[in-house]
C-alpha cells in the first residue's frame, strides 16, 4: 500500500517550481520595462534640453532698395558650366606637411550673353517706302559676367600642413574662400569666351527678330551686325 505523506498542520505549503520560474521572468519583465522608459525618457529630455545645441538667430537688418535700372537688351542665350579648381600653396624651405595648402574646389555657374538693344543708333533700323522690307544693324552679343552658384560650388578636398591647421585653429578669421570664388570665376569667363555662346545668342536674336518682323508684315527682314565680335 502507499502511504501519503501530509504536511503538518500551520506549516507552509512550497509552491511548485513552474509557478516560481514565470514568477522571475515576470520581476525580469518588469526590470526590463522600467529600465528601457527610463533610457527613452532620458534621451527625450536630453534631446529637449540640447545643453551643447546652437540657436540661430538672424537679426539683419531690412533689404534697402538703393536704385532701379531700366534693361533694354535680350538675354539671348546661357551657358552653364563647371570647373574644379586645384590651388596648391607651398613653402620655400619646408615641406608639405608643414607648411603647404592644397584645395580642390567645385565652382559651377552661368554665363548669360545678351544683345543690348539700348545701344542701337538711329538709323539702326530702315524700311522700305512700300514696307515690305526691313534692315537691322545690330551689336554682336555680349557676355555677361559670370553668376556663380554658391549651391553648387563647394571644396571638395583640401589638405593642410601643421603650421597652417594650428594658424587657422588660432586665428579668429580662418582662410576665407574668396580667392577660389575669383579664380574659378576668371576660369569659366574664359571658357565661355572661347565657346560658341556669342555666335548662339546672335543665332537666336536673328530668329527672334525675323519671327516678330514677319509678324508685323514684313517679308524681306534683312539683319545685319556693325561689328565683329
């Protein structure tokens, strides 16, 4: 026969181990939970508070309109162009890595070429007594200067020597980027000298000269230029 065994009376009953075991995972759980509130909670406050943030505040003044010129010219033709400008500057008696700059900068822009319409004589334009036909002396086209986009031109590398990183890290105005503004400038302005942009600009004058001519009746439009370009 077997004999059962009961625990005397007012002593306490052990609970089974099962019970005991998700009893654990439920404090761990629990710790778990609170532990990750508490590190979402402190980056949201860091976040919020930004001890090292910065603040930007624009305090300009109010654009001041200082004159307005009347335009009398068409703006015929654009070139859009691009250059990487590779400006090294070197010591005489020291090497590279401890005096010495070199910078590859990114310069894009446009260059505009226009007819100035403004500068036409007199007798720029003649027609004929029946009205048929009509003759137009103009200018060549003009380049306009460079407009480069501060958007789209950037330094791409640049590598310094010792003494130029601790002159900069010391100096209150660190190396501006206005030579490489200038230079690429001077760069694309020669370029679009010696492009077609001129001979394109004084193309599409013509065609948009004869267009409004033709419309206006005539059907002898002559152009023709004062000048070489």
């Amino acid at each position: 026969m077997n004999r059962q065994t009961q625990a005397p009376e007012g002593s306490p009953v052990p609970e089974p181990p099962i019970r005991r075991s998700r009893r654990g995972w439920r404090w761990l759980a629990g710790f778990l939970f609170v532990v990750l509130i508490l590190v979402v909670g402190a980056r949201l406050a860091f976040s919020w508070l930004d001890p090292f943030g910065e603040r930007t505040f624009d305090r300009s003044g109010p654009v001041l309109l200082r004159s307005i010129h009347n335009l009398s010219r068409f703006e015929a033709a654009t070139g859009n162009f691009q250059v990487v400008v590779d400006l090294e500057k070197d010591a005489a008696f020291l090497p590279d890595a401890i005096k010495g700059t070199r910078t590859l900068f990114v310069g894009a822009g446009n260059v505009d070429a226009y007819v100035d319409f403004g500068a036409l004589a007199k007798d720029a334009i003649t027609v004929s007594p029946d009205r048929t036909s009509v003759t137009v002396r103009l200018p060549h086209a003009q380049l306009e200067k460079p407009n480069l986009d501060n958007g789209r031109s950037y330094v791409f590398a640049q590598q310094r020597g010792l003494l130029d990183r601790v002159s900069d890290f010391l100096s209150s105005s660190p190396q501006n980027q206005q030579e490489l503004y200038v230079l690429a400038e001077k760069k694309i302005a020669e370029a679009a000298t010696s492009s077609d942009l001129r001979a394109r600009a004084d193309q599409n004058t013509r065609s948009m000269l004869e267009g409004m001519l033709t419309t206006l009746g005539f059907t002898d439009v002559v152009i023709q230029y004062s000048s070489e370009p």
